[in-house]
C-alpha cells in the first residue's frame, strides 16, 4: 500500500537505498519547489516485508481558478523492479483522476544505475508506458539524455580517459595563472549576473535571480569559480548539486574575456575531484543532444562534455498520461502560446 512520507530524514534515507536516486526526488528540491507554485506528495511503496519498492515525489500546481492541477514527479518514480515501476504508474494515474489532474508526468531514470544492473531497461519502460495508455510528451521539462563520468579512479586515470587536448588544456590554464576555488551560497548575487550574461551571449533564457538563489541555498549546491590575476572578476563558475552518490553540473556560466586562459577546462577538473572525494561515483554532465550529430543544436556543448570522458546516456524522456483526452488537448494547445508570450516578458526584461 503506498503512504505518505512527512519527515525529511526518512524520506532521504529510504531514497538513498535505491540504486541511483535523483537529486530532483529529494525532499530539499521538494521543499524548494513549494515555495514556487508546487505542493510536493512523497509517495512510498513497501514489500509484505517493510523494505521500499518505490519512491516517487510528485509536484502538485493548481491550474489557475479552475478545480483542476497537474501533477510532475521530476525524474520518479524511482523503482526496484520492472512490477514496482508498473504499481508506480498505476498509483500515479489513480492520482490524476482523484485530484483532478489535466496531465501526470514522469520523466524517470529507471535504467540508470552505478554498476550493469538497472532494475528497468529503456525498452521496458517505454513499451509499459505505452501499454498503459501514456504518450511522449510534447513538453520535456528536462534534458532528455545526458553524459556521465565515473569518478571511481585516481587523478591519473581520470587524465587518462579524457582526450589529449582536454589534459593540455588544463595544463594551461594552471601554467597561466588561473586559479579555481569553492565559493558559498552568499556569492549568489554575481554568479546569477554571470549567468545572465552568458544567457544573453549564448542565446537562452534565464528565470529570476531569487530562483536560483533559492535554488541553490535549498539544495545546498557546491559552486567554483575559475579566477585570473588579470581580471577583476571571475571568468567563469559552475554549480554541482548531490544527492547520494552522484553530483550534477546543474548550471556553468563564464564571460566573454578570458577564455585564451582555458579556465573553464581547469573548472570541471577542480569540481570533479571534488565530487570524487566527497563521495561520489558518478559525474552527471546534466544534458547531451537529442540526436548525436553536428546538426543538434547542443553538440558543441556535448563535444566539450565528451572530451572529459563523459559518456552518452540515452534517457527515457518525459511521459504524459491524461485523465481527460479532451482537457489533455486543449491545454497543449494552448500552453505553448503561453509559453512563448511568458518567454517574450522574460527577454524583455
């Protein structure tokens, strides 16, 4: 029978039990999530002998005056087994119809896993989703795929995985003079003014800076900054999340000065080793193309990724399931124009 789970230290514990759980299942992200329009449920699933079969945070937002919400378990549910992950979406549909949901998403890491044995494969997933009546969404909340790197190795095996030009290119930046170091959440502030410019660069866009200063101080987010004596600022940082064994290169921002110094190659170096020593077994690159080819509009990102020794990780993608097919398919009618006018405000400002 599931339950609810109210305290936090169960909660993170019993999460931690699973093979891989994600830092988006954890109940700091939940309790950051609530104070922008979510209501968080934390949904558990024991065996007849106590032991937890599934885990899934699930993010509650009311759609306006309307007696109706939607409902997102951002990368859960988390499961055992292939018959925990089919007891997960039905609990998951029984929850859209009795809370009046216009749609359920999952978007879960169900074959991720630290060693060769996920409880679900891709192929899995997909044909029991789309047994039961779920659709590939039109709307990816998250990057689909992503890289990883095992961090289980020593400094010179890690070097050794990564390309030639990558290992020179670290041994740059240290020959002229750039210099990595942790900062606290309190340097929020011009880490966010660095974000936005490299938003406005690179061409994408950014929310507030109250979230992501929220963000980060709720999931106690570890962020490096690369510095050179020739500017009066840093030329680039990056922000790790943890949860369990695995660390997220959730955000990377640099300026456009300084880049000749290569100090965002001694950056990921620095913030790897951290993760390795606090802990962690694998380095999420936290986003790869679509497609592997030059064409997808993030490959150059992914080449950068890549040449560190990050591995390609094909995800499952978010999955939608709608109580009502018409309500379903007005809203994703109407939200992408929504959308579009809410990111028009955005650039604006």
């Amino acid at each position: 029978m599931w339950q609810l789970v109210t305290d936090a230290v169960t909660w993170n514990s019993l999460l931690c039990g699973f093979a891989s759980p994600h830092a988006l299942q954890s109940w700091e992200w939940g309790e950051f999530k609530s104070r922008w329009g979510w209501t968080p449920q934390r949904w558990l699933l024991n065996d007849s002998a106590g032991q937890p079969r599934a885990m899934m945070q699930v993010l509650r937002r009311s759609a306006g005056r309307l007696p109706l919400c939607v409902l997102y378990s951002p990368k859960g549910p988390v499961v055992n087994s292939p018959a925990a992950h089919t007891e997960a979406l039905l609990w998951l549909e029984q929850l859209g119809r009795r809370q009046h949901a216009i749609w359920v998403k999952t978007d879960a890491d169900v074959h991720v896993t630290q060693d060769d044995t996920p409880p679900l494969s891709l192929e899995a997933a997909r044909a029991t989703l789309t047994s039961r009546g779920w659709r590939y969404s039109p709307d990816q909340v998250q990057f689909r795929n992503t890289a990883h790197s095992d961090l289980r190795h020593s400094d010179e095996a890690l070097l050794a995985g990564m390309k030639q030009k990558w290992r020179y290119n670290i041994r740059l930046a240290e020959k002229r003079g750039v210099n990595v170091r942790q900062v606290s959440p309190r340097d929020a502030p011009y880490l966010y003014a660095m974000y936005a410019e490299t938003g406005n660069r690179d061409g994408f866009l950014i929310r507030e800076e109250a979230y992501y200063t929220d963000a980060w101080r709720a999931m106690g987010a570890v962020a490096f900054v690369a510095e050179h004596p020739s500017a009066p600022t840093p030329l680039a940082a990056l922000v790790l999340f943890r949860f369990g064994a695995r660390a997220w290169y959730f955000y990377g921002m640099s300026r456009a000065e300084g880049r000749e110094h290569m100090p965002n190659y001694l950056l990921q170096w620095a913030a790897m080793r951290w993760a390795r020593d606090a802990g962690c077994a694998v380095y999420d690159w936290w986003g790869a193309p679509e497609q592997l080819n030059e064409q997808d509009s993030m490959w150059g990102v992914y080449r950068f990724k890549e040449g560190f020794g990050a591995q390609f990780v094909e995800g499952l993608g978010a999955w939608d399931f709608a109580p009502s097919r018409l309500l379903y398919n007005t809203y994703t009618r109407w939200m992408p124009e929504m959308r579009r006018a809410l990111r028009a405000r955005r650039a604006e400002r």
